[in-house]
C-alpha cells in the first residue's frame, strides 16, 4: 500500500449512515507510490508533498518499490447530474468512490424546470461538498419551441451566467438548426461565449458533412452524441473534439472506442456518461470505461489521457494533473490492469476509501415546479382517425429512434395497445398546467401488462408513461401527480402501485443517494416484472419526449418528426409519409 508520512485531521463529523465508514476527515501531507505521469508519459516511484490542498512538491526516489500507483482524478467531460436522480452532493459522495473528482455538468435539465433558480441550486449545492463540480450556462432552455417547459433562460440570463467564474463553459447547443439558420437567440448566446472565452458544447446527432463543418465553424468544440465512428471521424477532420459516451441508456463506447488507437486523436477524445442512473453509479463511473480500455489493449497512458488530462485542458478546469503547483487531487490504485481504485483524494482530502466515501450524508432543501391535476381514464383516450399509425421505435442503448408504421388495434372506435405486436400507448401529460395528453405508440418496451410513468422526460420533464391499457397508465401517472414527481410503476391486475419520489423539482431527491440507488433498484425490478427487456425503462422512456434527437418523439403537444423539426400525426393517411412497414 501507499505510505502515509503523516495525516492532519481536519474535519470531525458524526456518523449519519454505513456508508461512511469514518467519522472523521483527512488531509495528507505526503504520499508516495508509483507516480503515472500521463502529462509527461512516465511512470516513477516518489513522493508527493501536499500543503493547502496543493503539490507543492514531487521528489523522484529511484530504486524504492511500492505496490501501488497515483494517478491523475477521473472527470466525467458530460453529465446532467439530475439524470442520477440526485442533488449534487449526493452525486458526488458516490462518484468519489470510483475514483471521479471533477465533472463538467450541464444543468439544463433543472434549468427546464425552474430556470436560473434551478442552476443557482445545483451552484449552492455543490459548494457543500469538496468535489470539483464545473457547470455550464444552459444554452437551450426550453430545449424547443415544440414543448411545453416550466422556464426559459433568456440571452440576458446567459450572459450574467457566463460572467461567474464558476461558469465555466456554454452548454451543449442542442439547436443545431438555430445554429445553421443562423438564429438571432441561438447566435447571441454563443457570441456570448467568444465573448468571455468559455468553450461552447455541441449536440448535433447525426450532423455529417457541410452541415456539420457549418456547425463546428460556429465556434462549437465538442460533440458527446455522435453514434457511429464515421460520425465521429467526420466531426474531427473539421476540428471537433469528440466525448465517448456511455450512459444508462446511451451507450457509444463499442461504436467509439478505435478512436483510441489513433495518435492523432490523443488530445481530442474524453470520457463522458451523459446521464447515470444512481443505481449505476454504485457500481461505477468513468472508472469503467478506463478498464474496458485497457482490456482491450489500449495503451493505458492515452486512456487516462482521455479520463484525466483532456477535459481538464479543454476546459480549463481547477483539478490537479499530479504536477507541482497543482490541486492535489489524485487516485490511488492497485495496479494498472486492473484499476482498482483504493483511496480518492481532492484538494489532499480523503474523500473515499476502500469503496466507501468518507463523506456524510447531508439534507438539502426540494424546491419544485408541478401543477397538474389528475388525470382520468378518458383523457387517455384517442380516436381512430385511419387503419394505420406512426410508431416510435425505441432502441436498446440508443438515444434515436426509428420511424415505423403499423395496423393500428382499434376497440370501440379508440386506437389501443398491441400488446400481441408490442405495440403500446404513450403518453405524455403537462406538468406545468392541466392540459390534455399527448398520446402516440412505441414498439420495444414489451410490456405485457401494466405501465410505467416518471417526471423524468427530457428536456422538459413533463410526465411520459407507457403501458398496455388506459387505466394503468392513468394510475401510473396520478401516482406521479400526487407524488409532484418521480417514477412510478403500476399493475392493477395484481394491486401493484410504487412510486420512488422526487420532491427537488421533480427530477431529483435530496434523500442518502445509497439508499436512493436501492429504492430505484427495487422500482427498476418492478417495472422489468411487467414484461419489458430493456436494460434501463425508465432512462429509455426518458429520452422519448427528446425532440432534439431524431427520428420521431412525442412531447405534451403531440407527436413530432426530428428528422423534419415538425409534427406529425399519429395517424397516415394515403399520402402519409412513412420510412419503415411493420
């Protein structure tokens, strides 16, 4: 193991739960083991020397021998922290675990919720704890004009957002026809950036060729949604740097991962999971895909390049790359096959060991944004208009989807699931006024009976359910309605009805994120009994009402074409456009 010199006790804190197996914190003064170098690409044995939270020396110790290994802190170079469905205190307390010390976080999607009182909370938040959270001005909110939001982030908003140092960069631009229309908002707001030096994020799935160098030409300098390497490589022959994603439901890293073979790209490629559910962050983190890396063969320093050194440099974030002068932010691990990470340390603090955090729980305040009223069976009822409909098809591990068409079931002269083609009913209901459901059909969560609902349904978060009857999913959803957000899981047929709630603006809890992680475990398992192969429902249901990823979403206004940017119906008729029969 490491050698500790001499630890100073800083902190003393009384023991909330068992996940913190201390009650007390630590700063180092000195550590040492074999120091991986990856600015200079070198390996050495020697000791760290650490005051006021710096390295304020490295002394090199030829011939000494030590069975483990410093390394630079992961940084996630993408990520809504809502999508964990916890604050970012919480959040943290379970990524330091795995060995992540810094994260660049968009908070678009409380911004939809609650606008710049939504990003200030997730700022105050954050400040409670030690770990190196470096958020972004929301670039897009509402995401569309075709959705209903509960804020808008002006041009004026943005700008005094960017003025805080603790700002850092302008969030992915999701409109990336705004972007090649040239539109007046879309194109203040990243003058804005140039203006205070700030990187600007892309979002552009699919984008290829003049469009795309038009896209990059704006000044936009990364990319986390391409899906195909071709994509990708497009995107960084016109200067793009690219984000490997792999999140809970989008998951890119197959389709991505020889990007990491190439010299060229050595500084140009990250690590990112977009969104992480909080059961899968009990598991792991940017940590993971560093190990699939090496696994395959990867040369192990151009792999931490991408966890560790190039977000940082991009970005020009405050987290430590084992120099002298630098934060002492660092991981200690076994070995560099295996990685597993022993100790995490930010600012020279001890933030986790042995896979527990050292770091209490702590209660936050739940500001929320939800005023629907219950629904009835009825308003989930949809007229037959013609034999055929549109249908979205959901794919495993994907954020698009395909357009198909389908016989439609008619009952009584009302569209109903296929449960027998898995073709179910989705719905979407305003959270933010009593409005009338939106209502379409989706192919792949195989459900044989019941429905899931949750609040969480970007980028708007309206409530989104899917089911296989009307009456389910109106349950579902009331269950989210009188809970003011969450995910639900509903079977009447059996006298199923659990709710996981999330009172911080209806996307998030403030409760322990260990005990959150459990509670979703148990929902998640539910909603699988109902019939669904999925690896993630709730995630994938939860990227159906995102209208900036094509092909075909629905959001509380009705069923929309990303391909086009417009509606569409639910029904076709003889001259319906339609790309794929069932």
């Amino acid at each position: 193991m490491c050698t500790f010199v001499r630890r100073i006790m800083h902190y003393s804190f009384t023991h909330f739960n068992t996940t913190v197996i201390h009650t007390k914190m630590e700063s180092v003064n000195q550590i040492s083991g074999n120091i991986v170098d990856v600015l200079n690409n070198r390996i050495y044995p020697g000791t760290l020397h650490i005051n006021n939270k710096r390295i304020t020396n490295i002394t090199e110790q030829a011939g000494s021998q030590y069975d483990t290994y410093i390394i630079p802190g992961f940084v996630d170079a993408h990520v809504h922290i809502e999508s964990s469905m916890l604050t970012p205190y919480e959040f943290a307390r379970m990524a330091v675990v795995h060995g992540t010390v810094a994260t660049v976080s968009d908070p678009h999607e409380i911004g939809n919720v609650l606008g710049v009182e939504g990003v200030e909370y997730m700022l105050d938040n954050a400040v409670e704890i030690p770990f190196k959270f470096n958020f972004g001005a929301p670039s897009c909110v509402p995401a569309t004009t075709f959705e209903t939001a509960g804020a808008n982030i002006s041009v004026d908003d943005v700008d005094a957002l960017l003025q805080r140092d603790d700002i850092r960069y302008l969030s992915e631009m999701m409109n990336f026809p705004g972007v090649l229309f040239k539109d007046a908002t879309v194109m203040a707001k990243i003058a804005l950036a140039k203006k205070y030096n700030k990187p600007i994020d892309g979002h552009a799935p699919g984008l290829r060729g003049e469009k795309a160098a038009q896209y990059i030409s704006a000044g936009i300098s990364t990319d986390h949604e391409c899906f195909t390497l071709p994509e990708a490589l497009d995107k960084l022959d016109y200067g793009m740097k690219i984000l490997i994603r792999e999140g809970s439901a989008a998951k890119n890293y197959d389709a991505l991962s020889p990007l990491l073979l190439v010299d060229a790209y050595a500084d140009r490629i990250m690590f990112c999971s977009d969104d992480k559910h909080p059961n899968d962050l009990v598991v792991g983190h940017i940590n993971e895909l560093v190990k699939r890396s090496v696994d395959k063969g990867f040369d192990v320093m151009k792999v931490l390049r991408c966890a560790c050194i190039n977000p940082v440099q991009h970005y020009n974030l405050p987290v430590g790359l084992l120099q002298k002068g630098d934060p002492a932010d660092f991981v200690i691990i076994d070995n560099l096959q295996d990685l597993r990470v022993l100790e995490t340390y930010i600012d020279g603090f001890l933030m986790a060991e042995n896979g527990q955090t050292r770091w209490p729980y702590k209660a936050a305040p739940m500001p929320n944004n939800f005023h629907s009223k219950r629904k009835k069976v009825s308003d989930f009822l949809l007229a037959a208009k013609s034999e055929r409909i549109r249908v979205i098809e959901a794919l495993e591990g994907q954020l698009i989807t395909n357009p198909l068409e389908a016989k439609a079931k008619v009952e009584n002269g009302f569209a109903v699931s296929n449960v027998a083609e898995d073709v179910l009913k989705l719905v979407v209901v305003n959270r933010y006024q009593d409005a009338p459901p939106a209502v379409a059909f989706i192919k792949n969560f195989g459900l044989q009976r019941g429905a899931i609902a949750s609040s969480v349904a970007h980028d708007s978060h309206n409530i989104i359910a899917v089911g296989v009857d009307d009456a389910d999913i109106c349950e579902a959803v009331n269950l989210l309605i009188d809970a003011k957000g969450g995910l639900s899981v509903c079977d009447l047929s059996k006298n199923i009805k659990e709710v996981l709630p999330l009172p911080v603006a209806g996307i998030m809890t403030a409760q322990n994120g260990y005990e959150v992680a459990e509670a979703y475990t148990k929902i998640d398992k539910l909603a699988k009994s109902l019939g669904t192969p999925l690896y993630a429902p709730y995630m994938t249901l939860s990227f159906m009402a995102l209208l900036v990823i094509p092909s075909l979403k629905l959001s509380d206004l009705g069923l929309f074409d990303g391909g086009k940017f417009v509606f569409t119906d639910v029904f076709v008729d003889e001259t319906g456009d339609v790309r794929q029969k069932m």
